[in-house]
C-alpha cells in the first residue's frame, strides 16, 4: 500500500468512525509546487513537518503521521513531533489503517 492508498483509507475511516463533537483534517503539505506558490504558503503559516492528520476529540489534540511499512521520518517531522508534543498534543506514527484504530481507542474517554 502506498501512502498515498493509506491516506485515502483512513480519510474514509475518520470521516465515519470519529465520535460525535470530534474533528478532523488532513495537512496536505507534500507534493511539487513551484518556488512562488511554496514562498507564498509559507508566508501563509506553512509548517514543515506537521503530521498528515490533526484529531480534535473528547478535548484532546491528536496527530497522526502516516507511513508505509518502509517509511521513515524527515527530520523536519521529528522537530514537529517533538514540538507538538511539548506543546501538550498526541503524537503518533501509524502504518496501517489498524494502527490508526488502536490509536483512536487508546485516546476515547469512557
């Protein structure tokens, strides 16, 4: 499965699965710009690094990083892990869409 194949998965996932008053969203920073349109984004508050899927559910902050089986992390993505993490948000790196499933167990409030 490509990363790309895995984000679409867990998209759909997400999109019926998330508890009622919970959100979520998608960083869709990879893929080829320009140097203009990167300048400009990143004037906008673009951040190198941020994890593919930011949760907002039962008052906590979630990101999810997702990886194939191969994959591994840039080094702009571990000073964002780390400074999400220091900021008080959950971190997590997942492979597959089950790990996405445990992750979102772990972090639902009875």
């Amino acid at each position: 499965m490509t990363e790309e194949q895995l984000q679409a998965s867990v998209a759909r996932y997400l999109d019926l699965a998330l508890p009622a008053r919970s959100v979520w969203f998608h960083v869709p920073n990879g893929g080829s710009r320009n140097k203009i349109e990167a300048a400009k984004l990143k004037r906008h508050g673009v951040k190198a690094g941020v994890a593919d899927c930011i949760i907002i559910m039962d008052g906590q902050v979630i990101a999810i990083e997702l990886k194939t089986a191969k994959g591994r992390l840039s080094a702009g993505q571990k000073i964002w892990r780390d400074a999400f993490q220091e900021a008080g948000g959950f971190w997590h790196l997942a492979r597959s869409l089950d790990d996405v499933q445990k992750i979102l167990k772990a972090h639902r409030k009875a």
